[in-house]
C-alpha cells in the first residue's frame, strides 16, 4: 500500500530562521512561504535528492501546530508523509484495520496540491502519519 515517503514535516517557532539554517547553514534548496489556511500553516519545502522537509509554522492560534508547538517550543518532529496510489482505498483498508483517521475522514487538498489524510499517532507507534496521493 505504501508508496516512497513523501516528506517528514518539522514544526518550527520561527518559519523565516528555520529556513535561513536550511539554506545558509545547510546549502539546501528552500521554496518560498506556502500559506494553507485550510490547513492552518504556512510550509516551506526543503529539497532534498530523495525526498523534502516540509518546515511549519502555525497559521492562526487555532492551527494544530500551534499546539504542537505549546507542547514542545523550541519545534520538532510533527508527521511523516507517505505516498499512496489510491486514497481512498488506502483509507479503507486502513479502517479495516482499525487505524484512525483525523478529522471527518474525507481528504483534503495538501500543499502538493493532491489529496491527503491524517492518522491518529497512536495507531502508529506515536507518530502522526499523513498519506498523500500521487
């Protein structure tokens, strides 16, 4: 079912600062700014040879990011985003197993521009999956 891990997502208090170490530090290829309202974050896109960091900063005090980052606030790890060819069948089967997914359960448009879903960190050893069609 899985397919190539898409992204890992890090969330990060300062967006601009975070991108700055990834460019200037690291030599990366940094996107600019993404705001996703629907999503409650502003991303940028590290890109790497195999795959790409997603960097994000809270949209809003009501982003979940946001409360990730009242948790942990100096940032850190906040979902691993895997490619599937079939959505929906990939939540089916998922449901079959009992996996959980967040919110009402019906893809939305990702920062790609292609649907994706969430599912519950605790289904999957405490971390927060995202699965991307592609």
């Amino acid at each position: 079912m899985l397919g190539r891990l898409n992204h890992v997502a890090i969330a990060v208090p300062d967006l601009a600062n975070a991108t700055a170490v990834y460019r200037d530090v690291l030599g990366a290829a940094v996107s600019q700014p993404q705001p996703l309202p629907e999503h409650g974050v502003t991303v940028v896109f590290v890109d790497l040879d195999n795959t790409r960091i997603e960097l994000l900063e809270p949209l809003g005090e009501n982003s979940p990011v946001a409360r990730f980052l009242e948790r942990c606030p100096d940032g850190g790890m906040h979902h691993i985003c895997y490619e599937v060819d079939d959505i929906a069948a990939a939540r089916e089967r998922l449901a079959a197993h009992g996996a959980r997914v967040l919110g009402d359960g019906e893809p939305k448009i990702g920062a790609h521009g292609k649907p994706v879903l969430f599912l519950h960190p605790k289904d999957f050893a405490g971390t927060l999956i995202e699965i991307e069609q592609v």
